[in-house]
C-alpha cells in the first residue's frame, strides 16, 4: 500500500474543497521562513521516510531533541513523518518514547499526528495513538476538522469506524457551532455507512436539516442515493414479502450506556447477512430521519417520489 498515493486519489471528488492536504503548498510562508532549523534534521527525515528503523532510532540517540523536533519544511516531527508514510513499527517506537502529551503536537498546519493517521487510514497506528492520548480524538485541523471527519473525508471505512466508536459523541453535537457532525453525517450517507449516519442522527436529530461545509445536507446526500429508498430498489412483489418479514439486528448495541456504535468486530462474516443488513440501514436511515419531524418527512416524501 502506497500511503502517499492514498491521500492524493480522490474517491469522493464532491468534498475534495473539504479534504485537508499535506501538500507543501498549503504551508505558511512565514513558519518556513522562520525556522529553516529542520535542516539539520534532513538525514532523521529520510530514515523515518524511508522506512528504516535501525537508521531512526541510531540517529535519535545521537539526537534526542530529535524526538520532538521540527524535521521538516512544514514543521512536521518524525511522529507526523512516520504515520504520513504508514511506517507503523517506527510509529510504535517512537509513540513509546514520547510522552503523552509530546503526541499532540502539531506541525505548521495545525495537524496532530492522529490528524495525518485519519488521513492515512491505517487503523493499526491510530489505535496506537489513541491508546496513549485520547485526546488527539478532539484536536482539530486547520480546517477545524477533527480526526474522525478527517478520515470520512477520505473514505476510510474502517477508519471512520473506529474513530466513530472511541469520539466523545459531543463533538459532533449542532451546539458546537462547527460542521464536524453534519459532515461525518453526508459524509456516511455518501459512503453508504448507514448504520453510523443512522447512530448519529439517534444521538442529535438536528443534524438532518443542518448544511455541511459543501453546503450539502442529509437529504441532499440521500437525493443522490435512490437505493436508500422502497422505490428505488427493484424487488419482485414475493421478494419484498419475505424482505419485510426479514428482522436483522441493527449493529447499533454498545457494552455503555450511550447507544453508541461499537468496534467493528474483527471475526469471519456471513456475507449474506451483510447484504441484508445494508438493505435494512437503507430503510431505516429513510425512517429515521422522517420521524424526526414534518419538515423533513415532506422533504423525504417528495426525493422518493422523485425515483
């Protein structure tokens, strides 16, 4: 897997004006003005680069400031170097050397290291990070995005999951004035993650009418999908019988006492019981959010009638 290669493809080309960039481009002229120290660093930036732990770790005790250090033109530590390029053993050994609070740093562009891993989307090395300090889950980008909308953005499904099920839920709440829960919402709703979009409007129901950052809402994002409603999927008359007798449980049941959506579970999967269960979110994100109120049942009357 190319990380690098992974954060420039475009899976979702509606939200690429929301999608946070590493390139250096987006850097501030004054902070590479400023500090031109990271030079010093440039043989720390290629081991970490290229993968080479032995070379990392020999220079980091010939080096310790080298830990925390600025290596890099857009401020970047070896932290944010080695989870931009994926190189999950040397992001374990340095998550061990850093304190907890050393893993919040951020470089010119305001981004954490779990900032860079919700980009990435290799689950492994944000629960690394998480496991230290969670609270890298609420630090947001410059864009004032924080990890979990971050790794929607790039379509990372199994990302999106876990940061789902470890993020204080309140971030996403309307009454923080930004756009991360209405965001993860259409976000989800585009990549078909039903089962999270449906949690999340349980959670805040307002959400539904709310305008992402691309100005899109729920139902925008809803118009776009006509297999998330009853017409637009073609079903024979005994097939929609047996589907309406059909009582999958929602993977919605968490071990607390918030609702909240847990872990995906690693095991063996029946894909018959996917494909059900997928059908069923369909169904339900349609109900849910026409039971949410007048406004947005009318709205919901008029897409379906529209397929």
């Amino acid at each position: 897997m190319d990380p690098h290669g992974d954060l420039t493809a475009s899976k979702s080309p509606r939200k690429l004006r929301s999608r946070p960039s590493v390139s250096k481009e987006s850097s501030s002229k004054e902070y590479e003005i400023k500090d031109t120290e990271y030079i010093q660093y440039l043989p720390l930036y290629k081991a970490v680069d290229n993968g080479d732990l032995e070379a990392t770790m020999k220079l980091l005790e010939e080096h310790p400031d080298g830990l925390t250090a600025s290596i890099s033109a857009d401020g970047d530590t070896a932290l944010h170097v080695a989870v931009l390029a994926g190189h999950t053993q040397i992001v374990e050994e340095l998550v061990g050397r850093l304190e907890q609070g050393e893993l919040g740093n951020q470089n010119g562009n305001n981004a954490t290291a779990l900032n860079y891993a919700a980009m990435g989307g290799i689950t492994r090395i944000a629960e690394e990070l998480v496991a230290k300090n969670r609270g890298l889950l609420t630090v947001p980008n410059q864009n004032g995005q924080i990890p979990v909308v971050v790794a929607s953005l790039y379509g990372h499904k199994d990302m999106v999951r876990y940061l789902y099920s470890v993020s204080p839920k309140e971030e996403l709440s309307p009454a923080t004035n930004n756009k991360n829960g209405v965001m993860l919402l259409t976000t989800c709703i585009m990549d078909e993650l039903y089962d999270i979009a449906l949690d999340l409007l349980q959670h805040y129901p307002k959400l539904a009418l709310d305008q992402d950052s691309d100005k899109d809402t729920a139902l925008d994002m809803l118009a776009n999908k006509p297999s998330a409603f009853p017409s637009g999927t073609q079903l024979a008359w005994w097939q929609q019988w047996i589907y309406n007798g059909i009582r999958v449980p929602l993977p919605l049941a968490s071990s607390n006492n918030h609702g909240d959506i847990e872990r995906p579970n690693k095991g063996p999967t029946d894909r018959r019981n996917i494909v059900k269960r997928e059908k069923k979110l369909h169904f339900d994100m349609l109900y849910g959010l026409r039971s949410i109120g007048p406004v947005v049942g009318n709205g919901l009357e008029g897409i379906e009638d529209f397929w």
